[in-house]
C-alpha cells in the first residue's frame, strides 16, 4: 500500500497575481512580481501571452501585446493571470495574459479627473435602456429583477421599494456630477413613483413608513407590508425603511422639494418612537408589523435585536445627504449619536479584528442569528471606517479614529486579498483551534459592494489623515475593482468575482437587479471617489449640477457640499446660472442664494480645492 502525499499541490492549477514589477529578464522571458504583502513571485512569458491596458465602461479595448517588455518596468502594479504547473519541486507560472492599469509605470488610469464621472454616466445609460427601453421614463415599467444583458421579466412581478430607491439615487448621483437631463427626470419620476405607489402617511401616528414594495399582476396592483425578504420576512425591517429614503433624499439635493423633506422627517420620527431604544440607545432591526413592536415574540429570532443595518446605515443611505442638504441641527445630532454608538458597542478587538455587528437589546453579542452566527462581513468593517472618518470631519473624536485606524490595520490582515487583490465577503471572526487563517463563511468570491466600501474607506482615510500606505491600498482597491468588475460586454459592472477576478454568474450573481443590486453602490462608488479623488487628494476641480425648485430650498439657500469634507478644504470657485455667470455665493459657505424666481433654474457650481 502506498503512503499518500497529503495535500502537496502536484497538479496544474490558473490563477491571478497582481503586484509590483521588481525586475524584468527579456534574454529569459521573465519578470518578477511583489504582491501587496511582500512576497515574490516569478512570472514566464509565453509566446502567445498577450496584454492590454485597463479601460473604463464605453471605452474601447486597448491592446498592450506588442507594448509587454516596454511596459514591465520596475514599480508598476499590473495583473498576470496564467497557469501553475508542478515543476522541479516547486511550481512554474506562465502567464496567458497581463493586465495593466496605466501607460506610464506610475500611472493609475482611475485617477483621472473624470474616470469616475464618465463611468457613473455608461452606469445610468444601461440601466436607462434595461429599465425603460428607449421610450418615456414610466416606473409602470420597472422591475426589481433584470439579468445580466438588461433584459426584465414580462409578467407577474414584484417592484420592490429599496431597488427603485437604489436606482433613483444613482441617478440623482448622476445629474450632480454630469447636468445630464434625463437623469434627474428619472430621479424625479422614481421619486413620485415612490410617494405614490409605495408610501404610507400614517395619519393617527403621523408618521410615515413604506412598503416593501408593490406585486404586479397584470393591471392589477398588491401593496406589500411586510418584507418577502428570507431573514426580514413577515417583518419590517429597518433597513428597508433606511433605505426608502437613499435615493429621494438624494434628489432632494437637486430640487429642494418640500415634499421630500417632510417625509424624511415623519420617517425619521418612525425611527425615534418605534425603532429607538429609549432606555439603551440604538435603533432595533424589525417591528412586528401589527403592533409596530421591536419586542414582540411574533418576530421570533428578529425580537430585540440590534445591527450594523439598523444602527450605522442611517448614515450613508439618507443622513449624511440630508445633513449636507439642509444643515439642520436635528439631523446632524441624530448623526453623531450614530457614531458615538458605533464606537462604544461595536469594536470587539479582544475577540476578533472584525467588529461585532449583531446584538441583543442590551448591546450584548448575539452570535448565533440566522446566517450571520459568529461572522463578520468585510464590508460592514470598511464602511464604519469610510463613515465615522466622514464624521470626523465635523465632529473631531479621537475614538472615531482609532477606530477608523485599527479598522485600516486590520482588514488588509484578514479580509483583504494580499495575492489578487480586492476584499473578500463574509469571514469567521474567530479561528478555531490551530487555524492560521480566518476561514470563508461560504465562498472566497468578492462581491461588488465590499469593493466600493475598502475603495471609499482608504481613499478619504489617505485624503484626511495622508497617509501614504492608506493611499497604496486604495489605488490596489481601485485597480481590482476597474480591472475585474466592468462589463465591457453588456454594460454596468458584475455582482460577483472569483478570488482571481474573473466573473461569477451563476443563479442571483449573475443579474444586474436584483432584492441586492439596483445601481446603488455602483453609483455611490462613482460618485465619491470622484469627489475624494479630486478635491481631497489630487488637488483638481469638480462640478456639481442643481435644478432647484422655485422656494424649494429653506430661505432660498442652496448647499452645495458633495460630501462631509474637513472645513476649509474646498471652496466655490464659480457658479452659472442658466449657463450664465452668477456671483451670489459664499465660496467658503459652499451656498448659492438662489434668485427669486417662478422657474426652476439650472445651477452649475465648480467646486475648487483649496
């Protein structure tokens, strides 16, 4: 009987390696390879190996083959994606292709002023022809599901109220930064569709909460109470109430629509008399729908709990636009206690470096519900990060970024991905018994939000605190993210990697809208990282675009902040108004008083750093 070899990798195997060229031989064909870690790799062309050059959505495919031993020089961070084979006691790599993210070795294409822009704008004109066709805006025609080509189901379906939301705030994102038209018509229109289909004024309570969505059965139209959701199910969940809220409040920015607010505000009073803990703090993750109890045992596994969603989301989703927006001291109060509950309850450091994102009533840990159990999504980890450094911008804590800091250091460690890039998904927070290495909760695929989160996360930790290694992570984030997520084919980025970068599209991943995905953290993404490349870290201008509504906006002041930014840090360098020149503002402000007027007018503010 032979000995078995155990686990020794004695067979070919495909793979990606991203990393730094240290040294090139051309006489031999090869080049070696530094990862994010430290580690070297030697890579063997191939006489067929060919490259290209990364491009962003709409742009045309950039071959490098001919370019391959120009462009190996030493400091430039590329992709070599190939084949291991088991040779002479160790493993051979030949690579099939390389993938470069720049021309020049210390180029990074997605620095570019309007990288960011332009892919926000390829993003809203897929979703404008899969949701709508060529024909008139109508959210009659809007579906929550739509595969990977754009294509929607025909009958019998559900609109739910978060992805119509979702979509509506990526397109409010796109007519800030583009002025395009028909961007903020779909914004709006979505944003009626809401008030109108999926709204509920309570008049007894006078609050307002919305429904999970609308069932569509030919003409016929079924309001949904409660979530159809698997974990929210028979519920209401908070965070679908959060973000109901995304892409209206989003709007808000543009048009000051008075309606807007008033449902922002008899939203947010759902949150405090139902959703708050009164006597602990924090907000519960459900009500029973009947009661509009947190406490009721008809929730079953759901009563009495506190999350990351029902506690932190606020802020992203609606509270910090609806801060920028109105500067309302009600909003920005609400906002920092969300921040200061985070940095007392969540950080876990003497158990886990991930955070602790599921509770009881009494902030004690609950590490048992439903999928999460004892696990930790990487992405809950990096948005506190990215968020609580927002808040720091205002409300200067040392708690908010030692959080932020340890937070940094610690999930390149465990949820980043040191030999391909990008940031995995879900990981067990602790390991068990002599285990190395945190394990995967159920796969090692990375999904497309977590990317924005570690994107946004370093780039503003690098932006305020400059930070050069804040700034390395970053720019790997940003490569993996534009190298491996753009849909060159059909359009929008994809829901789901392979550790390696390829695309995963299989059952849900492979949609382009689904309960998870409706242009949200794609737009997001676009969005922010142009206004934290631009104004905080390469120095270079932005416009911002606004139609508001005659009297819309309190006093007829127009803010005009793209985002929590450190005082003093950006001013207004020019304003038109109709496409003419307008001189009433306050460049350090950030507000344009807007003329006295019966029309809505178009506002266009060039942001400059200062």
């Amino acid at each position: 009987m032979t000995t078995p070899q155990g686990n020794s990798i004695n067979f070919t195997f495909s793979d990606t390696i991203a990393g730094y060229v240290t040294q090139f031989n051309p006489e031999q064909n090869q080049f070696t390879l530094r990862t994010s870690d430290g580690r070297f790799f030697q890579v063997n062309l191939k006489g067929n190996t060919y490259a290209y050059l990364a491009r962003n959505l709409g742009d045309p495919y950039l071959d490098a083959t001919g370019q391959i031993h120009d462009m190996l020089e030493e400091g430039r961070y590329m992709y070599a994606y190939g084949v291991y084979y088991p040779e002479h006691g160790t493993h051979v790599f030949e690579a099939q292709f390389l993938v470069f993210v720049g021309r020049k070795a210390d180029e990074y294409f997605f620095e570019k002023q309007n990288w960011w822009i332009k892919q926000l704008s390829e993003i809203a004109h897929f979703y404008r022809r899969a949701q709508f066709g060529k024909g008139e805006i109508d959210y009659r025609n809007y579906r929550t599901t739509i595969n990977l080509s754009g294509e929607r189901t025909r009958d019998n379906f559900i609109q739910e109220t978060d992805t119509i939301s979702r979509l509506v705030y990526g397109y409010a994102s796109a007519y800030l930064l583009t002025g395009e038209d028909e961007f903020l018509e779909i914004a709006e229109k979505g944003t009626e569709y809401l008030r109108g289909h999926m709204r509920f004024y309570d008049r007894d309570e006078n609050i307002v909460y919305w429904y999970h969505g609308i069932r569509i059965q030919g003409d016929k139209e079924e309001k949904l109470f409660t979530s159809e959701f698997g974990d929210d199910y028979d519920a209401i969940p908070a965070y679908e109430q959060i973000y109901a809220l995304a892409g209206p409040i989003q709007t808000y920015r543009i048009s000051g629509d008075p309606r807007i607010l008033k449902d922002a505000e008899l939203t947010i009073d759902l949150f405090d008399r139902f959703f708050l803990d009164q006597e602990k703090g924090g907000y519960y993750s459900h009500l029973d729908p009947i009661t509009l109890d947190p406490l009721s045992d008809a929730l079953g596994p759901n009563k009495g709990k506190k999350n990351w969603n029902s506690v932190g989301d606020h802020a992203p989703a609606y509270l910090i636009n609806l801060v920028l927006a109105t500067d309302e001291p009600r909003f920005k109060t609400f906002l920092e206690g969300t921040f200061d509950t985070i940095a007392r309850y969540f950080p876990d450091y003497e158990n886990s470096p991930f955070v602790q994102e599921k509770f009881f009533s009494d902030w004690s840990h609950d590490q048992q519900h439903m999928w999460q159990q004892n696990r930790g999504v990487v992405g809950h980890n990096l948005k506190i990060a990215w968020n609580i450094m927002r808040m720091h911008t205002q409300a200067p804590k040392p708690e908010y970024e030692a959080l932020a800091r340890k937070i940094a250091a610690e999930m390149p460690l465990v949820g980043g991905d040191r030999q391909h890039g990008g940031w995995y998904d879900v990981m067990e927070r602790v390991k068990q018994d002599d285990q190395e290495w945190h394990r995967f909760a159920f796969h090692d695929r990375k999904a497309w939000w977590q990317q924005e989160q570690g994107i946004l996360a370093y780039l503003i930790l690098h932006g305020l605190l400059k930070d050069e290694e804040y700034l390395r992570i970053a720019r790997e984030s940003q490569a993996f993210y534009n190298a491996w997520f753009l849909d060159h084919d059909d359009g929008a980025v994809y829901f789901n990697t392979l550790a390696n970068g390829l695309p995963y599209l299989l059952g849900t991943e492979r949609l382009k809208g689904s309960h998870s995905m409706s242009m949200y953290h794609s737009s997001e993404l676009c969005y922010l990282s142009a206004v934290y490349n631009n104004l905080l870290i390469f120095k270079k201008p932005l416009d911002m675009h606004f139609k508001p509504i005659p009297g819309g906006f309190k006093d007829n002041i127009l803010r005009v902040a793209p985002d929590l930014l450190p005082p003093g840090s950006v001013k207004i360098s020019s304003v038109t108004l109709n496409e003419q020149p307008y001189s009433n503002f306050d460049a350090d402000a950030l507000t344009v008083t807007l003329p006295e007027t019966d029309e809505r007018v178009k506002i266009c503010v060039t942001l400059q750093p200062v």
